[in-house]
C-alpha cells in the first residue's frame, strides 16, 4: 500500500512539473532570475516558502486520512494518523505565518 501511494505521488509531482514546463514554453517566457528589489525576492521566497508548507501540510493531512480510514480500528496505526493530522495542522500553521516571517526579514534587511 505504500509503495502505492509512493508511486502515485511520484506521478502526481511528474505530471505537474511537465505542464508547468510545458506551459513556460509556450508563453516564450525564458527569465532565470530577474528582481528590481530586495523587496521582490523576499515577497517571491514568501510566495515559495507559503507554497511549500501548504503542499506539505496537504501530503500529511491526505497519508493521515489514509492511515486513518485504512487503520481499521487498530490503535496503533489511529495513532500515527492523529500524528500525521497533527504535522498537518503545524504545516498550515506556519503557512499562516510565513508571511510574518518574511515582514521581519525585512525589518532586519532594512528593506
């Protein structure tokens, strides 16, 4: 079962990659790293640090309902899905406050 799952999110991960690839190709777009400010690249790290932690939290919350449904009633495998429900909820937290994180870089930067 969890090389099932393991497979099927190698495929999920694949597959966007390539449209998001294959959509930058057909826009013609081919900018590498191009920032006016210290203030862009720290609004776009906010960007990919927010993203990030959502998918995570997502990867933890979806294997938690997995466990959770799969468990069957064991107390063993309840247990690692509350945990896994648990890591979800620090996931989204921090989401929530990457943004904060990012203001106080600022601060910090002077920008």
């Amino acid at each position: 079962m969890r090389r099932l799952l393991v497979v099927g999110a190698l495929v999920a991960v694949s597959l966007l990659t390539t449209v998001a690839a294959a959509n930058a190709a057909e826009a013609g777009v081919l900018v590498l790293a191009q920032a006016e400010s210290v203030e862009q690249v720290l609004e776009n790290v906010r960007g990919w640090v927010v993203g990030i932690l959502a998918l995570l939290a997502t990867v933890f919350l979806t294997i938690g309902g997995v466990r959770y449904i799969l468990g069957s009633g064991d107390p063993g495998e309840i247990e690692k899905a509350k945990v896994a429900f648990r890591s979800a909820c620090v996931g989204y937290a921090l989401a929530i406050l990457a943004p904060l994180v990012v203001t106080v870089l600022q601060g910090i930067v002077g920008a």
